[in-house]
C-alpha cells in the first residue's frame, strides 16, 4: 500500500480511527518540535558556554604559577560572561594541573542547569549543560641564533626571513601574509621576530668602554651578480611570489625593518618599550655597501651609560617583497675596520621563542639550540619544527650530559612537535639537534617548556 492511499483509508474511516490517528501524529509533530527547539536551544548554550569556558581558562593560565590570582581571574571572567558561580545553579569549578603531569595546565569546568521549552510535553522536564576547557602555559626558551658557531660569525646557518608576499610553503610562516592561494595565513605575526641581546653589567670592565655596536650582516636581499639563490658566498634567495589569486608585491627584493628597544623592567611586556635605534633595507639600497658586509646605522651606536646594561631587544619584521634575506646579528665594542670581531666581549643574542634560519649546505649538522635551565627538570620540553622539508633526512637531539631522545621531520608547510621529558632532578644543559639538514632548507623551530621562568613572556594556548 502507498503511504497516499494509506491517509486516504485512514480519514475515509467511519469508525473513529481519524481521531485517533490525529493525535498520534500530533504527538509525533509535537516530539519533532521538541527534538528542534530544545536541540538548537542547547547547541547554542552549549556554545555559549563553551566560548566562556576557553577565554577563562587562557584568562586563568595567563596568572600561572599563581594560582589562587588564576581562579580568581577566571571565576570574574566567566561572571562577566553572564556565568557566575553559585548563582542560579551555575557551578564554575577551577583545577591546576588536571591531569596531574602538567604544572603549567589550567582548566576551567563549567556547569549551568537548563529547562527545555517542548520536551517536558514527553517527561523531560530539565537538564544540566557541562562543558570544560583547559589552557596551558609555557615558557619560551631561548634559541642560539648561531646553532654553535662561534659568536658573531656565519657558520653552518644564518637568519633569514622572507617578505610577507612569500610562498607560506617555503619556510616561514610567521612573515607570509597569505596562503600560496590568496587566503590569509592564520599564523601571519606582523610584529615579526624578536631576538635578545644580552649586555653584562661588566661589559665596560671586560672591554674598557661603555660604547657597544649593534650591526646586521647582510640586511637587505640583494646578491651581487644577480644570483637568484643562496650557495657558495650567498645568504639571500631571490624569489617570486605565487600567482593565481595570492597578492603581488611591489618589488620581489624584500623590504627588512630592524628595530633596536632599551632594557627595562618589564620584558614580558613589549607595549611598553622604548625603541632608541632603527633602520630598512630594501632594493633602494647600494648592495656593494652591504651585500655579505656587517653593516652598522649612524643611530647603533650605543652608549650603554645613557641606556644601561640587560636584555635589549632586536626586532626583525619584513614589510614588502616576496623573496628570503638571510642575515646575522652580532654586538660588542667599536673597532677600526680591519680589526676582527671579539666572541668574547660579554653579549649574547639569542632568538625569543621562534627560530627563523635557513641552511646554505647540505650534510649532516649538530645545532646548538639553546640552554635548557635545572627549571625544566620533571617536566617536557618541546621543539616544534616548521618545514623541515628541502633534502632533509632526520633529527634527533641530545645534551651535554648524554641524554638523548629521537626527533621527527615536518613536511611541506606543515609542523612536527617533539616531545623531550627532562629527567627529575635536571640540573640544565645545553640540547643540540643532530640535523641531516638540505641545501636552502629554511623552517622555523620552536623550543619551550611546561613550567615558568620568572619575567619571561608565555605562550597560552588552548589543549583541551
């Protein structure tokens, strides 16, 4: 039988069949009401809730290792969210480490009573709304801009950046302002690099003078001779921007921005520091005054008794072009010209939570990634790797104290995280990545850990 004659036999009944079978499909139309309503009613607070619960958990870890300040900050976030706990059966329940491993985790569990419009018509009455979320905190560690060479020098690496016009696939993902399609690039930072300059409050002892150079090699991408890419006697690589629908730069020579800020108290916040130094690079510039040169603006010249000693910052952004400047950092005392460069003159730079560089020969390398502080003992420390694609062929990483644990590659465009767990007790040390690295392989590593270093910015994210 049809389903059309079907209703035909039933509303042709004369036996009173018809009433009957109206209220059963009424029932049947009132329980499809109740299913829509109460479930788009619930998705949405659940939402709702779900939004709340993640920007108190990031509010909360941001307060990390204290943590009565991070209850507090995310009990008033959620009670600004219109979820205040206690009041109207809302629980808002706050736990530090929730999976008993992880010092730097935070998780907020939320909790709201509902009463549904249609379903109390079929006994469902009320219900309770449980959602959670759960942030970390972790603390940068910093980088070796020189992956062990010998301080101020170029020696198995450089730095490189490309112009936000770049190809997100050739390496850098923090300077690419679009997808090689057009779409922008979520990972996109217009605040570009930061780099730490490390100045001794002995450094005019160890040098005789309170004047310090701060100088760049290499800081804009054009090579002498026009070579298209970085090899023997090269940093740069001269590249195009994709086609299609991707924006076009104005010239594929990149444009770099170097930008030198005072030390102050306050080094986890960059809104307020004060900039004394800066300078650009761009295809305006003569190469033969700074192509493979260490180079030196009037204004980077410091006077380290107007500025003091401590942590200066150097920020490296890209404001145009589509190509790769490699470059080099390097500070110490003024010198005549054909005097060498000293390592030894106290200053250190080291980059500050990511590591943008590039690898102009091929073969087997052992980078110095940086020191891990007797902090990290007990806890994972983590080294994320953008692109390590270009003839690589493995990584694995090892310490001054002969612990050693295995490492992964990422592809095209993509990240690999690993994971190293520092045995209890750790008293630090200095972790090397054994790298099998390509020619023009360029990628960015990452490297920090589940625990608080005192003053140093964190990076919050959610886990959970």
């Amino acid at each position: 039988m049809t389903a059309r004659r079907f209703f035909t036999q039933i509303f042709r009944d004369e036996d009173g069949s018809t009433l009957v079978w109206t209220c059963v499909l009424t029932m049947v139309l009132l329980g499809f009401t109740s299913l829509v309503v109460d479930v788009g009613f619930i998705n949405h607070q659940v939402a709702e809730m779900q939004k709340t619960a993640d920007a108190a958990a990031l509010a909360g870890a941001k307060q990390l290792p204290d943590e009565s300040m991070a209850g507090a900050f995310a009990l008033d976030l959620s009670e600004k969210n219109g979820y205040q706990d206690g009041v109207e059966g809302v629980q808002v329940n706050c736990v530090r480490n929730p999976d008993g491993c992880h010092s730097g985790w935070f998780q907020v569990q939320l909790s709201k009573p509902i009463n549904y419009f249609f379903a109390p018509l079929l006994g469902y009455d009320d219900g309770v709304i449980n959602v959670h979320a759960t942030a970390s905190y972790v603390s940068p560690l910093p980088l070796d801009i020189n992956g062990g060479g010998n301080y101020g020098f170029n020696g198995i690496q450089n730095l490189s950046v490309f112009g936000p016009y770049a190809p997100y696939t050739y390496g850098d993902c923090f300077s690419t302002q679009w997808l090689n399609n057009g779409d922008d690039n979520p990972e996109y930072n217009d605040e570009g690099y930061n780099f730490k300059l490390m100045v001794p409050g002995n450094y005019a002892a160890i040098n005789g003078t309170n004047e310090m150079w701060v100088e760049v090699f290499d800081p804009e991408t054009w090579n002498i001779g026009n070579a298209a890419n970085a090899g023997d006697g090269r940093v740069d690589e001269i590249r195009s921007a994709p086609g299609g629908g991707h924006p076009q730069p104005d010239s594929r020579y990149t444009t770099t921005t170097f930008q030198l800020f005072a030390p102050d108290d306050t080094p986890a916040d960059l809104d307020d520091d004060v900039m004394i130094a800066e300078a650009t690079y761009g295809p305006g510039d003569d190469p033969t005054l700074t192509d493979m040169q260490w180079v030196k603006g009037s204004d980077w010249e410091i006077n380290l008794a107007a500025w003091g000693t401590g942590d200066y910052r150097i920020n490296v952004k890209t404001i145009d072009g589509s190509s790769e400047n490699g470059f080099n950092l390097r500070a110490g005392p003024p010198r005549e010209e054909e005097d060498e460069f000293d390592s030894s003159n106290g200053t250190s730079i080291t980059a500050t939570g990511n590591l943008p560089m590039n690898f102009n020969t091929s073969g087997t390398v052992d980078i110095n990634l940086g020191e891990i502080p007797p902090e990290a003992a007990g806890f994972d420390v983590y080294v994320d790797k953008f692109d390590t694609d270009v003839g690589a062929k493995t990584v694995s990483y090892y310490d001054d104290l002969g612990n050693s644990w295995p490492g992964q590659l990422s592809g095209n465009g993509t990240w690999k995280l690993d994971v190293l767990t520092m045995p209890d007790g750790y008293p630090g040390s200095t972790l090397y990545a054994q790298y099998q690295a390509g020619s023009q392989d360029t990628s960015v590593w990452q490297m920090y850990f589940d625990g608080f270093l005192p003053g140093a910015p964190a990076i919050l994210r959610l886990v959970d």
